[in-house]
C-alpha cells in the first residue's frame, strides 16, 4: 500500500466532507409532543436545531462526547457548561450508532492528525476496499506484541438524556464493542429496537495481559418507553439523523485523539 498517496487521497477527502455545503430546506416535520420526561421528545426540538443551525452543517465537533476514560478509572468525564463534570453512570435512550474505524501509519499519531484510511461503517474503506480482507485489521497488526489489530475500531452511541435536545456522543472503544453488540443483539432477539428502552452505561475497572489497567464498558436496560415515547424516540432519532447525515459527517475517529 502506498502510505504518502493513500494519505494525501484522505486527507482532500476529509477536507471535502468538512466543507460546509448548502443543507435542503426541510419539510414540516414537527413531532406531536409526547407525554415523556425527556425534552427532546416533549417539544418541538427538530425544529428549534433547524432554526439555530441556520443551514449550517452538524458536524461532530459540535457534539458534547465522551471517551473511555485513562488508567482504568470507573468514572466518565461529561462535558458540561462550568467544565467537564464527573459521573458514574450514563442514562439515556441510544438514538443511533455507527461503528467507525481508522489506521494510522505510527502508532502515536499526533493529536488532531487525520487517518491515512478509514471507514464509517468498518466494512468498507472511504476508497472503496473492503476492510475484511485489509492486513491493519488482522489481530497482532499493530506492534507485533499486543493482539491489538493497528486499524482502531470503536463505536459512536448517540445518547440522549432527559434534559438535552442534543444527543451526547459515547465513543465505546473496541474493547468494549462486544459487550455493546451483545447488548444490542439481545434487545434484537425480542424485536425490541434499542431505540425504545433507557439504557444505563457504566464502567468496571479491567487488566490487559500486559497488566496495564483498562476501563470495560456495561450496558443495561433500566426501563422501557411506552409505546408513544417510542413512537415518538424513533421519528425524532431518524429525522436528527437526517439533519447529520445531511452535513456529511465525518467519522470521529477522521482524527487522532
């Protein structure tokens, strides 16, 4: 693979899909309110984003987000207007999610750096390869050492909270992403969609082989919604979605963080 081309391939394709570009005027697609304790489903959210964007993109970096916290601890730093508050716990229903991916050629990027490849889905790559068959993907890719595959898996939760029209984004690191499917695919085997429950994340402290202390990710449903809280959770995270997807977004991980 040629690593300077492929590079510079991705880096005018990231730059491209961050360019603001002109977002179609919306339909009237208000949402009856619903009798529900989360403000985004009780008011006309959609419309007041629409409003304050004032047709400009919703790109990831205006989101409040989350990372797996360093050293093992059990404890999430969350964003919030005086600085980042700690908690020990996430509540809140998952809108969506995406499972991004992205490889960079050293293995200590420098924050902010964009990925030499990387894929929205950890299917198919932005240049159209498929990432099953990409050596970076094979366990024990990355240093030699570690089982660690050099391509970084992760997934983005779009998580909202009662008191935010804005969902907070979770970034699940892979560690944790088989706790998270298997979650998800339990939910599934009761034609439950994950849209429909409260979800409760938290964290238990882990060691890795090399003895190096990690923080594992639990999730676990608290309380289901009502069939109209439903009904109006899944309309509401598909037309938010549609207004993001409208910015092409770029995948979190398009940057080394």
């Amino acid at each position: 693979m040629d690593n300077t081309a492929l590079k510079g391939r991705m880096s005018g394709k990231i730059q491209e899909l961050q360019q603001p570009g002109e977002v179609a005027a919306a339909p009237d697609t208000s949402l009856a309110p619903a009798n529900s304790a989360y403000l985004a489903l009780t008011s006309n959210a959609l419309d007041i984003i629409r409003a304050n964007l004032k047709s400009q993109p919703l790109t990831l970096d205006l989101f409040d987000l989350v990372k797996s916290p360093s050293g093992g601890s059990t404890v999430f730093e969350v964003p919030g207007l005086a600085g980042n508050e700690a908690e020990k716990e996430l509540v809140g229903i998952v809108l969506d999610y995406t499972t991004p991916r992205a490889y960079w050629d050293t293995p200590d990027p420098v924050e902010g750096t964009p990925p030499i490849c990387m894929s929205q889905n950890s299917i198919i790559s932005f240049d159209g390869k498929a990432c099953a068959h990409c050596p970076y993907n094979d366990f024990g890719s990355k240093d030699g050492e570690s089982n660690a595959k050099a391509c970084k898996e992760s997934v983005l939760l779009f998580l909202l909270r009662p008191d935010n029209i804005i969902p907070l984004l979770v970034r699940v690191p892979v560690t944790s992403k088989p706790r998270f499917l298997k979650y998800s695919t339990r939910l599934l085997s009761t034609l439950t969609p994950i849209s429909s429950v409260v979800t409760k994340i938290t964290l238990e402290k882990a060691t890795s082989k090399q003895g190096k202390p990690y923080a594992l990710f639990n999730f676990q449903t608290v309380s289901t919604l009502s069939p109209e809280e439903a009904a109006q959770a899944k309309a509401f995270g598909q037309q938010f979605m549609d207004i993001v997807n409208a910015a092409q977004m770029v995948p979190e991980l398009a940057q080394a963080s």
